[in-house]
C-alpha cells in the first residue's frame, strides 16, 4: 500500500471489539482537549486546484492556434481515461488491458447512434451519457467473468476479451466493418471549431477526477485497496471482495466509455484498428504508472506529460516514424519500471518527507513509512499483533 492508506484500509475494516497495537507512523495520540496541528502549507492543495482549473478553463483563450487546442482536447480525453482506468486498476491491484472495449464500444456506439438517428452539432454531446451507460452494461459480463480469477490470469484473460471486441468490430456489419463509420457532419467555425470539445472533454476529466477523488477517501474505496494490500485478508474481514471489485470495474467503465464517445466525435471517424487499440491500454497504464499508480493526480499529471509528447512525435514524424511513439513510450515504460516504480508523485513526496523529516530531527533515518510500501506493512504487522489472520 501507499503511505498511510493501507494502516487506514485495516483500520476500518477491522472487526468491531478487536484491537492492536497502533500501525507504525501514526504517531503519538494527541492529549484530550488538543487537536493535531495543522501541516504548514495545508492550503496549498485547494489553491493549487482551483489555480489548475482556471488555468485549463481560459486555454483556448490564450492559445487559440487550432492545433494547440486539438492537442489540449486529446490530452484531457485522455486525462479522463488514466483517471478511470485508475479508479479500477490503481485501487485494486488488478491491472487491465481490456479497458479499451469499454473505450470502443463507447465510440461505436456514438458513431452509429448519431448516423441512425440523424443527429448532427450540439446535439450529438447528448449521447456521451449513453456511451458510458452501454460500457457500464458491457463491464458486468466482462467483469463476472475476469474478475473470478486472480491478478495474473485476469490480465490475460482482459487481453483476450478485448481481442474478441476487435474482431467483432472487424466483421460485423453495424460497425462498418473495416470501413469503420464515419462521425455526424459539424457546421462550425474553423476558428473555434475545437472548443466545444475543449470544454466538454474539460468537463468529463474534472468528473471523474473528482469520482476519483471521492471513491478514494470513502469506504469503498479503503476495501479496493485492502483488496490491492491483500485479498485474502480482506476477505477474512468481512469484504466481499468478488462484489467491491465488480463494482469498481463497472463504475471506471462508466467514464471511458464517455471519453471514446468524445474521441470518435472529435476525430471524426472510428475505425476497429482505432477504436479497439491494443496499444491503448499500454498507453494509460504508462501514464497511470509515470504519475502514480493508485494516487488521484498520478495518471492526471502522467497523461499531461505523455499525451502531449505523442502528438509531437505524430506531427513531427508522422511519415517517416509513424509509430516511434511507441518505441519511446516502450523505453520509457521500462524507465520507469526500473528507475521509479512508485511514479513521480509518490516519489517526490517521499523526497519531500524524508527531506522535512531530517530537517526536524537530525541524523534520523527515514523509517519504513517513509520508504514505500509501509501503509500496508504496518498494517500487516498490527494484524499479526492483534491476532487477525494475515
């Protein structure tokens, strides 16, 4: 587990009656009447966010060169898909490469309900719900059936359900075939023709970051990570563990299934080698991993520096190294893996604590806590102490 999350995760879950020592790096119980004091700079993190918002909220205003905002709208389509995929796989443990079904299915679907239904503009934005209502109805099966196995064979079996969405889509006539099918015609002004799905694509990321957000301090969301920490033990608590993880699996569906919406809509067509792309996944796992796997801003901050950087190799190398960002996001995978497993966020606020902590106590060595990995460490060995089974 992350830092504390985990001594949280078995804190709460905890049987009522039993008791055991405090997990490490809690510190101190605070004297009746008194209240911890409040960590410097606390106000920092909600003057950073509402800095952040505003700051994304006038981005076409200041640069309103048309490729600059096409790039602005992929990256934060792409924002909302880590964050989802995160929502899953960050909190749980069980990480997906299937998650681009969801991501097709909800494309496909925006494309052919807006050629049969005639919709066109405006008007086509309506269907983004329905995208993610259609992956939420998708998920259940995919997720009754993926979800029966533990996290290795899991990831296999998401590649292989995906692999038969790509087929489908491949073959069937509703979806065009190879063909693929063709996004409702716009009538908009060149100048602005973006902005629309700047805003909406704005709208959709700041949604499920704060789903994100939500689930991560709540109930739920300490039970996905005691399922992350560990299964069995978490099941001996009284999570059902089968039911939290279906859940979570269909709820991160939700969004992607809105992003591919909006993808198909802004790109103006959806083909099966696209929609359903073996590399998409790879993609948001890096960009979880890069940030922070399991943290809230980990895979927003990892699809801020990778999307970015693939739309300049395209632009830059579209004819001669079509897919070089691929190699690179390949070697930096690997980086990151190797270098910095924990991704950036995690890892700097490491830094920072360790670098607070000896500047509080001098000569101290960072202990367990500051070293990763000891929220469900500690929550481990307060389990074994109290007698819970581990």
């Amino acid at each position: 587990m992350t830092g504390g999350a985990g001594s949280r995760a078995w804190t709460w879950l905890r049987p009522a009656g039993t008791s055991g020592p405090q997990p490490a790096g809690t510190g101190a119980p605070q004297p009746a009447g008194t209240s911890a004091p409040r960590p410097a700079g606390t106000w920092l993190r909600p003057a950073g966010t509402i800095a952040l918002l505003a700051a994304v909220s006038v981005f076409p205003m200041v640069f309103t060169n048309p490729l600059v905002t096409e790039v602005g709208v992929y990256t934060l389509i792409f924002v909302a898909a880590a964050a989802a995929w995160n929502v899953f796989s960050g909190y749980s443990g069980y990480i997906s490469l299937g998650h681009a079904v969801f991501f097709g299915s909800g494309a496909y679907f925006v494309g052919i309900a807006g050629r049969d239904w005639h919709l066109s503009g405006s008007g086509v934005f309506a269907l983004l719900p329905l995208a993610g209502v259609l992956a939420a109805v998708i998920a259940v099966p995919f997720g009754l059936i993926a979800l029966r196995v533990r996290r290795h064979t899991f990831v296999v079996i998401t590649i292989a359900i995906f692999f038969i969405f790509q087929l489908m889509a491949f073959n069937l006539s509703v979806t065009g075939g190879s063909s693929g099918v063709l996004a409702p015609s716009l009538n908009w002004q060149a100048a602005t023709f973006n902005d629309p799905f700047y805003y909406v694509a704005l709208a959709i990321a700041a949604a499920t970051i704060a789903l994100s957000w939500l689930i991560r301090g709540s109930r739920f969301g300490l039970q996905l990570l005691a399922i992350r920490d560990d299964e069995d033990r978490a099941r001996s608590l009284g999570v059902r563990a089968m039911r939290v993880k279906l859940s979570a699996f269909v709820i991160s569906a939700v969004p992607m299934g809105i992003a591919g919406g909006l993808w198909m809509y802004f790109t103006g067509q959806v083909l099966p080698q696209y929609g359903f792309d073996p590399a998409f996944d790879l993609v948001v796992a890096l960009m979880a991993f890069l940030g922070g796997l399991g943290t809230i801003s980990g895979p927003v901050l990892g699809a801020m520096l990778l999307e970015p950087l693939q739309q300049y190799l395209t632009l830059q190398f579209s004819v001669s190294y079509q897919y070089l960002y691929l190699i690179v996001y390949g070697l930096l995978f690997l980086a990151v893996i190797i270098l910095m497993p924990r991704g950036i966020i995690p890892t700097v606020a490491e830094w920072l604590a360790s670098r607070r902590s000896r500047r509080g106590r001098p000569g101290a060595a960072a202990g367990p806590d500051q070293r990763g990995g000891a929220g469900g460490g500690a929550a481990t060995r307060a389990g074994a102490a109290a007698g819970e089974p581990s």
